[in-house]
C-alpha cells in the first residue's frame, strides 16, 4: 500500500504491506483525489450535522453508493 510519509501510516499499517512515498512522486494523487471526491458528495464524511447519523448501517449504506456511483462515473 502507498501512502505517503506521515508517521501515523507506519503505526497503522503493517511494515510488510506499507511503502511511503512523498507526494511530490505523484504516486498517492488517486488516492487523495478519491478522498477529496468522497468528501465532496457526501457530507456526513465532513461534518456532523443535519447530515449525521448515529446509526453506523446508514454511514456504510452511503458509502456504498457514493463509491458505486463513482466507479460507474469511472468505468
């Protein structure tokens, strides 16, 4: 897994599965791009108001369908 240099990635990420590189390589742009689109169409990921929800179903159920549509965007 790429990310990039941030000491809070090596504590979470196991050595063996985890390759940091500066952002400056280009090689984590996907990935910031994909957290900046989520963040974007889907509120609840930003901030906890009307948008909240308490009950966790509902958070992965509109996860779901943001990721959904954005692969379907993609393909």
């Amino acid at each position: 897994m790429l990310t990039d240099v941030l000491a809070a990635y090596q504590v979470a990420l196991p050595a063996a599965q985890h390759r940091a590189v500066g952002k400056d390589s280009g090689r984590t742009a996907h990935v910031e791009r994909f957290w900046l689109t989520l963040r974007q169409r889907c509120a609840r990921f930003v901030r906890k108001t009307r948008s909240f929800s308490k009950c966790p179903r509902n958070h992965l159920g509109a996860l779901w369908y943001v990721i959904r549509l954005y692969n379907l965007c993609h393909h």
